[in-house]
C-alpha cells in the first residue's frame, strides 16, 4: 500500500496478492512497464506465463482509464479486479475477472474468452 490507492483499491490488491501467491504465483506490485504504464499486480507463474491485473475501485475508476490495452503485450493474460457491487458487463469479455466480496475476502475469478 503505497498512499496513492483509495482504500478499496488497497484492500482490492492486498486480497489478489495473497490468492495468487496461495497459488504459488511470485506478486509484485505497481511494476513499470517497457512503455512507460505501470501494471497495478504482476503475477509470474512457475512456468513462466505473465498475469497483469488492474485493479478498478469503482465504475468512475475503469471509465477515466483507458490505458488497458497497453498493457497486452506484456502479458499472457489480463485480468480486472474489482469489488462483488461493481457493474461486471462493463468489462471487456476479452478480460478475465477477478470479484472480491468484501476485500481482503476472496470470491474467485473467472476467465471470459471472446
């Protein structure tokens, strides 16, 4: 927690570093990126594979930033994670999705192919 996430957003990323590190997956947090973006979560599995997930506080959040994309080619998956009261068909069906029911809580995760 680095002050410059609300509340939410902290708790959001304290509960998908500890699922995914449950997993086995190796975390880092606010990782620069080539291109200059800085992916909220980065997730390496054992195998190598890349997991980027962007955390979204509220519905405001996700609108005002656009910048999803750029982080695609850094990735072997992207996921949003977001509270269980977050308005989910918003997010793009080529992302996968992590809900929180009440963070640091975990609810699970789905991945949504197109």
């Amino acid at each position: 927690f680095d002050r410059r996430q609300s509340p939410v957003a902290a708790e959001l990323q304290r509960g998908v570093c500890r699922r995914f590190r449950a997993e086995g997956l190796s975390v880092v947090t606010e990782l620069s990126l080539a291109n200059g973006r800085r992916a909220d979560v980065v997730a390496l599995s054992a195998g190598g594979d890349i997991t980027i997930i962007e955390i979204k506080s509220c519905l405001l959040d996700y609108q005002s930033d656009g910048k999803w994309q750029d982080y695609l080619p850094f990735c072997d998956r992207l996921y949003f994670a977001v509270a269980a009261d977050f308005p989910c068909e918003v997010i793009p069906v080529s992302a996968g999705l992590i809900l929180a029911a009440t963070a640091p809580s975990w609810c699970g995760s789905r991945w949504r192919s197109a």
